[in-house]
C-alpha cells in the first residue's frame, strides 16, 4: 500500500517535473511546478517527516510558486503568445544531461549505503527544534541573516525610483 | 562555551544593523560620512580578531582556529581596502549607500561565518549569505541594465551552482551519516575503499566551487558579471568571493576528503590546468580592463589549484600568501580603474594611453600592480607564484608547474600590454586627473602591502604556516 | 516504507530535469523554476538519508535550504522586475547559461 503511493506519487511529481521543464506557456510550467512540490511533500509524509511536509507546502507553494506567478505576470502578456523558450544548445544540452543521469543512477545505485533502515522515533517536532536550538543554533541565526539581506535587496533593487534621477 | 569567540562577527553584524537604520532614519544621505562609519566597523572587527582565541562553539558547528581567523583577516582586509577605494564611485554613482555598505559588511559576516564552519549546514548557510549579498551588490546599480544583468547572470549560474554543491553534499551526508566535517573525514578514512557515490560527490563539489571560484570551465558568468557589476563590487567579488570559495573548498577537501585524495587530485589537477591556458589565453584578447582583470583572475585560480593539489601542508601555506598578495595587487588595479573611469568615463585600455603624461603616480602604481599579477621578483606575486608553484613541485607535479610558468609568460603580454598603453602611447588629451585623498589612500595602502610582501616576506610566510597547522596531513 | 533506492533515483531524475531546464531554457523564469526542481531533488535525497539513517541533521539542513532558496528566489524576481523595467521581455538571449 505503502508502496503504491510512493509510486503514483512519483510519478506525478517526475511527470509534472518534466512539463515544468518543457511548456510553452510559462504560466502552465508554474502550476505543474505547484503539483511536484505537492508531490514531494506527500513523500515527506510517507517519510514520516510531517513537519517537513508542511513546510515544504508552506514555503515552496505558498511563497516561492506565488512569487514566481506574481513575476510571471507583472512581466508577460499572459496567454497571447507562446514563445520560443528553448536556446540554441538543445541537443548538447540534452547530452550532457542525459550522461549526468546516467552517470548519478549508476553512481546511486552501485553504493552501498551505510543505513540501518529503521523508524524514526516519535516526537519528531521536538527533536528538530531542539537541534535547531542547540547544535544548529548558529546556522539558524545565519539564516535570518540570509533572509533580512534578501529583504533589504529585494526592495533596493525591485522598487521604483523618483523618475528624472540619473543615479 | 566561550562565546567571545563570536564577537567579530556579531560585532560586524551589529553595525551593519546601526547602518542600516540610521540610514532609514536619516533625511539626507552622505556617502562619505556613511563610508566611514562602514570603514570603523571593518576596522574594529579586524582588530577584535587579533584577541579572538582558539576553540569551538557547538560542536563543531563553529571553529576558531589559525586557519580560520587568517581567512577573516583576508576578508576583512579586502573589504577595508574596497570601501576606502569605493567612496568616491558610490558618492558619484550611486543611491542608497548606506544600504550598499551595509551590505557588504553584512557579505563579509557570512565569509567570516563560512571560514569558521567545521559542520556542512553551517558552511552551506554562510555561503548562503555571502553570495546572496554579492548578488544584490552586482545588481546593485539598477538604472544599469548592465549592472542588473550582471546581477541575474551571477544569481542564476550562482543558485545552480549551490544546487550541484548540495546535491554533492547530500550524498556525503548518505555516505557517512554525519555532517561534521572532523566526523565525515574519519568515516571515510574508516570505509575500506572509496564507493562511486564518493567520486560522484566528489565532481559535484569540483563543480560547485568551481563556479563560486570562477574556474574553467566553470567560469562563464565571470566576464560578464565583472564587466557588468559596480566596479567597487567587482573589485571585492574579485577577491573576497574567491577566497571565500577557497576556504570552503580546501576545509572541506583537505579534512574531510584527504583519506580519498587519489580520487579528488586528478579532477583539481584538470580544472587547474583549464583554467590557466583558457584565463591567460583569452585575456590576451580582451578591450575592457575589468574583463581582462576578469580572465585574469580565472588564471590566478588555477595556480592556487596548481598548489591544492599537490595536497600538503606548503599548499594551504602558499595558498594564504598567495590571496594576501592578491588581494592588495587585484583591488588596487580595480581602485586605479575607479579613479581612471570616474575621471574619464571609460574602462577601455586603448583610453588608458598616455596616462603617464596626465597622472604620473597613477600609471606608476598601476605598473606595480601588473608585475605583482605576473609575478616579477620584489612584488608579492613573486613571492606568492614561487611558494605555490614550490608546492607543486615538492610533491612532483612537473607537468603543472610547467604548463603553469608557460601560462603564466603568455600573461605577461597582456598584464605589460596595459604598462605599454599607460607609458608610451600619447595621451589623447592633456587634461589632468585628480585624485581624491580616500583613492589616494587606498592605492597607497595597497603598493606599500605588494612592496613589503615582495621585499620581507617572512612574517606572513610564518602566518600562512601558523594557518596550515590545524590540518593533519 | 518504500526502499531508499527509490527514493534517490527519484531525487535523481528530479536533478536530472532541473539542470536540462537550466541548460536548455532560455526564459530567466523558468530556469528559476528549474533551480528550485534541483533543490527540490536535493531536499529529498536529504530526507532519503534522514530517515534511513535515524538521524535529525538532514531534515534540519532541508529545513535551512528551504529557507534559503525563498530568500533567494525573492532576490531574483526583484531583479527580473527590475530588467523587465529596462526592456520588455525576460527572453534575454544572455540567459543562456552555456553560451556565455
């Protein structure tokens, strides 16, 4: 049972992966690229990671994807055409990336990874914060750091100046 | 816990914060005034450094030790010579300088953070934060559409690169179940034969730094980014960001993965070689100074890779010598470059012709830079090209070396080609530049540091040592 | 639970499509989207181990990446905002990640 949803969500989240990759329309790679990030989240769940699961939700779909929708139009004219999205490297492209799939599956696949394969206990939450309050404390506080800088970036660089200002 | 440990970086923080605010608050902004006050905090954390002991917070999360603290003098040292030199640009080109400094400051506490990880989350945070600084400081002049391009590129291939050096990191998490660095080393010294996974890691992590390090073939987005960033930042992207790659890198490779280095040393050894010939030869055809002194950085990084794969302890030794040397001599050109373009309007070297008639001393101490970049004796590049080349060949790397002094004749046409324009070419026109007294300063810093490397290189030959002892080869 | 297996391959194709987008789009957009389908596949090999491992690192370095990757998708829009200011289209025929 286990196994069957992990597969069909698998399959959704390569297969919207894949449409994300190759629309016309920008405006549909976005939404597929919603359904993989739900996808990857319900695997979060079947990892027994919840916590994470709705983060991912919270975050990729309830910020970044609405950012990217935001962008998206502010600067197209929605539907009233398809561009050409492809530049002029496709088949090389393509090579390279076919080899590096390859290459990481067999990589993948020929290890013997050191696992033990168990559960993790309960009490998930707890654990994470409390590893984010003690061992991992100072990258924590980095990473408020991190988002204060993007905070003052994004509103020096996205905001309109006062016309007539040559600076 | 010693929490002193932390002061620098909250120190540079905390004024990074006061700058901000005060910049919100004030009415009417003075680039000058904002640009020393930056200046003072830079100063003050590099002189809380020296009274920083050793030790660890953590865990391993965050480790003060020779290595790191000569790292953060590196940073600090090439932000305070950036803003000395940048004043006088951002007073002229730019709005919102109280947030561009604040910025940078805020870039540098993430190097400092990332010279101290001793644990993969914490190295890939402080990387984080300094490169997303670098992005906005690229982008940071927006009525600049080459400016804000620039931005993009460097975000874009910076953002993938990230990707590739976590997935990298990912699988050496998998391998060792461990995200200390110390921890992750000793597995793998303990794993009785290198896996495939671990080779496969270990070309994610040659890629990932190579892009943060700009070395070919990974090195695309340098050019254009140079070129198209605010030349103040290009000046500290040029250093700062490498090096800041560099002590990622060589933490990483030389104490987690020196039990597997017969994998790794070839790999370094082909993008060592890649980026001397693809840096020197294709700057020789560069118009733009700042794309030259781009392509030009491209090779300098190969000859610090000559040295990290040789593997020893001489390596991490000349690599500091070398990024001090570097440092003084590449941001020194950049502030010449400022001062020229400020004066002129332009980042040509054919309008660098005759500047000897119209600015002596600028054309002077341009001419000491460039030797210092090829490595001509009595500069610190000299000093800096003989301890890492003798790395190489202490361990037998010859075909390195070699190809690396070849490179390196081959740059001495396009490093003298600048010498030439500036001293026999007549000036187009007879007007003189001014120089303001913070460029004054800057440049006068920086000559005196190539000089006295070249000429008394001892003392920082002894803290380039003192650095290379926490690693255990 | 299903094998670890599984979940690396898929985390591997995931990569795989995200770095095709990268080098084959030319839309600064969605090669964003694509980095974030890398980061994606990243986050879930991170998880993979995490769990199989018994062990709590991994899903605190998830929880940071995601993090991260907000901030920095925040900073790329406004730039895209701010080029779109400059000339009408985000089609720049520089976003081309390999030609330069």
């Amino acid at each position: 049972m286990n196994l069957l949803v992990f597969y069909i969500l698998a399959i959704l989240a390569a297969g919207s992966a894949i449409m994300v990759v190759t629309m016309k329309n920008i405006f549909h790679s976005a939404l597929f690229l919603v359904l993989t990030f739900f996808s990857v989240a319900g695997i979060y769940v079947l990892l027994n990671a919840e916590f994470l699961a709705a983060v991912q939700v919270l975050i990729y779909v309830g910020a970044i994807t609405i950012l990217m929708i935001f962008a998206i139009m502010l600067t197209h004219q929605l539907f009233s055409r398809s561009l050409r999205q492809v530049n002029e490297q496709v088949i090389p492209a393509s090579l390279i990336t076919f080899i590096f799939f390859v290459l990481s599956v067999v990589a993948l696949a020929k290890t013997a990874w050191p696992v033990s394969g168990g559960q993790l206990p309960e009490d998930r939450i707890f654990e994470i914060g409390k590893l984010l309050m003690s061992e991992y404390v100072i990258p924590f506080e980095v990473v408020s750091v991190v988002l204060l800088v993007a905070l003052v970036g994004a509103i020096i660089i996205g905001r309109r100046e006062k016309s007539g200002d040559t600076k | 816990m010693d929490y002193s440990l932390l002061i620098p970086e909250v120190v540079l923080f905390v004024w990074a914060l006061v700058l901000l605010l005060y910049n919100a608050s004030a009415k009417t902004e003075n680039p000058r005034a904002i640009g020393l006050f930056a200046l003072i905090g830079l100063v003050a954390a590099f002189v809380i450094l020296w009274f920083v002991p050793d030790g660890s917070l953590f865990g391993k999360t965050f480790i003060s030790d020779t290595y790191a603290r000569g790292f953060k003098m590196i940073f600090l040292l090439a932000a305070i010579v950036t803003v000395i030199g940048s004043v006088d640009f951002a007073s002229k080109h730019m709005k919102h300088t109280g947030e561009f400094y604040s910025l940078i400051m805020l870039c540098v506490t993430g190097m400092m953070f990332l010279a101290s990880a001793g644990e993969l989350i914490s190295l890939y945070v402080a990387l984080e934060l300094s490169t997303i600084s670098l992005y906005i400081l690229a982008a940071f002049l927006k009525k600049d559409l080459k400016s804000t391009e620039a931005g993009l590129k460097y975000l874009i291939l910076g953002a993938a690169s990230s990707g590739i050096l976590l997935y990298g990191l990912s699988l050496l998490y998998g391998l060792t179940g461990s995200t200390v660095l110390d921890e992750i080393g000793y597995r793998l010294f303990l794993n009785e034969g290198t896996t495939i996974a671990a080779v496969f890691a270990i070309v994610m992590f040659v890629a990932g730094f190579g892009f943060k390090l700009a070395a070919a073939p990974f090195h695309m987005w340098a050019p254009d980014v140079y070129e198209g960033a605010p030349t103040p930042v290009t000046a500290f992207l040029s250093v700062a960001s490498k090096a800041a790659g560099l002590v990622a890198f060589v933490r990483l490779f030389f104490n987690s993965l020196l039990a597997i280095k017969p994998e790794w040393v070839v790999i370094v050894e082909i993008v060592a070689i890649l980026a001397m010939v693809v840096g020197n030869v294709v700057a020789l055809l560069q118009k733009n100074i700042k794309r030259m002194l781009a392509y030009s950085s491209i090779a300098q990084v190969g000859y610090v890779l000559v040295a990290l794969s040789a593997g020893i302890d001489l390596s991490v030794t000349s690599m500091m010598i070398f990024l001090l040397a570097y440092l003084f001599a590449n941001i020194g050109a950049f502030i010449v470059v400022i001062a020229f373009s400020n004066a002129t309007g332009s980042d040509n070297i054919e309008d660098y012709s005759g500047l000897w008639k119209r600015k002596p001393s600028l054309a002077i101490v341009m001419t000491i830079y460039m030797l210092s970049l090829v490595g001509i004796p009595l500069t610190g590049g000299f000093i800096a090209k003989y301890f890492l080349f003798g790395a190489a060949v202490k361990e037998g790397l010859y075909t390195l070396v070699v190809i690396a002094i070849l490179t390196s004749v081959i740059s001495l046409f396009y490093y003298m080609n600048v010498v030439r324009i500036m001293m026999f070419r007549p000036a187009p026109s007879a007007d003189k530049i001014a120089l303001p007294w913070m460029i004054k300063l800057g440049l006068a810093i920086s000559v005196i540091m190539v000089l006295l490397i070249g000429i008394w290189p001892g003392p920082f030959y002894a803290w380039g040592q003192l650095a290379s002892t926490i690693f255990h080869f | 639970m299903a094998p670890l297996a599984n979940y690396l391959v898929l985390a591997a194709i995931l990569f795989a499509l995200g770095v095709w987008g990268v080098l084959r789009n030319r839309n600064a957009l969605i090669i964003f989207m694509c980095i974030e389908l890398m980061l994606n596949a990243v986050n879930l090999t991170f998880m993979g181990f995490s769990a199989y491992l018994n062990d709590y690192s991994g899903q605190v370095f998830v929880f940071l990446i995601m993090a991260v990757a907000a901030a920095e998708v925040a900073v790329g829009l406004a730039i895209i905002v701010s080029i779109f200011r400059h000339k009408e289209n985000v089609n720049v025929d520089e976003i081309n990640v390999m030609k330069w």
